[in-house]
C-alpha cells in the first residue's frame, strides 16, 4: 500500500492522559498536514509541515498539541492532557509541493 | 485569509441525472488551486478534481467537471450520469500560494443518489 497511513485508526482515552498519533505520507511527498475533523464539518487545518520543517500552526493548536517530522518522512501529532472537546477524528495528508493532497484514513480520538 | 463557503447541506439527486454542488471563495491571493475532495460513510477524503487559477479551461475528470467562474469566485462541481456510489459528502477546498499554504475546506454538501 503506498497511500498514507495512519496509526492507530481508534483511540479511546481517558481525560488528562496523553495520546501520540503517527502519521506516514506517500514516500516522495515532501510537504505533509495535519487536519482536525468533528462530526458533520469540514476539516479544520491544524499544522503543515515542508520536509522536516513546521511553516505553519493554526492558533486551533493550542500549547498541548505538538506535532513533529524529524527526518521529513513520518510525522506525529501529540496531544497532552486530554480533554473532551479534543474527541475529533485526526486526518493527515501529504502532496508533492502544490499538487493534490492525498489523505490517510484518520485516526478517531475520543477522550472519556 | 481564504474562506470557502457551499451553502447546500445536503443535496437529491436521481440515479443517472446530473447534479452541481455549489462552491463560492474568498481570497486575496493571485494565484491559487481549488479541490473537490469525497468523504464517504467510510470516513477517507478522496481527491476529485483540481482546477488552478490560470487555468483557461474548466478541468475535467471522467464524470466529474469544475464549472470555474473567476470573476464569480465559483467553482462548482458537476458530476454526470450520478451513481448509487456517488452518495458522500463532498467538500470543495483551496490552497493559496505564498503565506498560505494550507488546504481550507468548506463545511461540504451531503449528496445522496436516489434509485
């Protein structure tokens, strides 16, 4: 398969735990995103990262949300001390410069 | 900033017909891409069709065409002969150039074919 992958796909949490989501983009891809999705609304951007560099962060990502791609390949999206309203489903995609984003199937989070 | 607006909820349509889905934006840069993406019950975004903002003519790709009207800030979706699969959500996107880089999506249009 060399589509994005997303792991895990379903994550159950509890409130105030830590939850680390890992993304890896189509192999050549150099630009990679991470999207925020609820229920009934379109994706909300969340941070893109150029290679391994992080050129922009929506202010949605408060400072418990951290995400890195440390080599340009993988990236991970952190969350720290959950809380309810960070339930969502987590999309990553990646593009070739400015050509067509392709997504990964998501992760589902919910926090308990 | 950029905003993406479809006004349409949801949307019928009966097998075989064509159907459009409305897409207005707003942005100030001068050059930018717009996206048509499908989201099945299934959950993954799948890329339809991109249109840039020079490009003379409308894109088109198999049953799928963007209806672009620049002056308008439109950029429709029109999907021919609509199939039973056909039945998602369906969100139109675009990506600036510049400062802007990532993809904003509208709140999409929920399209469901009748038999």
């Amino acid at each position: 398969d060399t589509g994005v992958s997303q792991n895990p796909r379903h994550k159950i949490t509890k409130r105030g735990q830590n939850v680390t989501f890992r993304c890896d983009p189509i192999s050549e891809h150099n630009r990679l995103y991470w999207y925020r999705q609820t229920l009934g609304q379109g994706p909300e951007f969340l941070t893109y990262f150029q290679n391994e560099a992080q050129l922009e962060k929506s202010r949605l990502l408060s400072d418990r949300f951290s995400a890195e791609r440390p080599k340009g390949s993988f990236s991970t999206l952190e969350i720290q001390r959950t809380e309810q309203g960070d339930s969502a489903m987590y999309l990553c995609a990646s593009s070739l410069d400015n050509t067509e984003a392709f997504f990964g199937q998501g992760t589902r989070l919910t926090v308990v | 900033a950029q905003k993406i607006t479809q006004t349409q909820p949801g949307m019928f349509v009966q097998e075989k017909e064509a159907v459009t889905l409305d897409c207005t934006y707003d942005t100030s840069d001068p050059s930018y891409g717009l996206f048509w993406y499908k989201q099945p019950s299934s959950g993954e975004m799948i890329f339809l069709i991109y249109q840039g903002s020079y490009d003379q003519q409308n894109a088109t790709e198999g049953r799928y065409s963007l209806n672009f009207q620049k002056a308008r800030k439109s950029a429709n979706l029109v999907i021919s002969a609509s199939q039973l699969g056909d039945s998602a959500m369906y969100f139109c996107a675009m990506r600036g150039t510049g400062g802007y880089q990532k993809v904003t999506f509208g709140t999409g249009t929920k399209l469901q074919v009748i038999p």
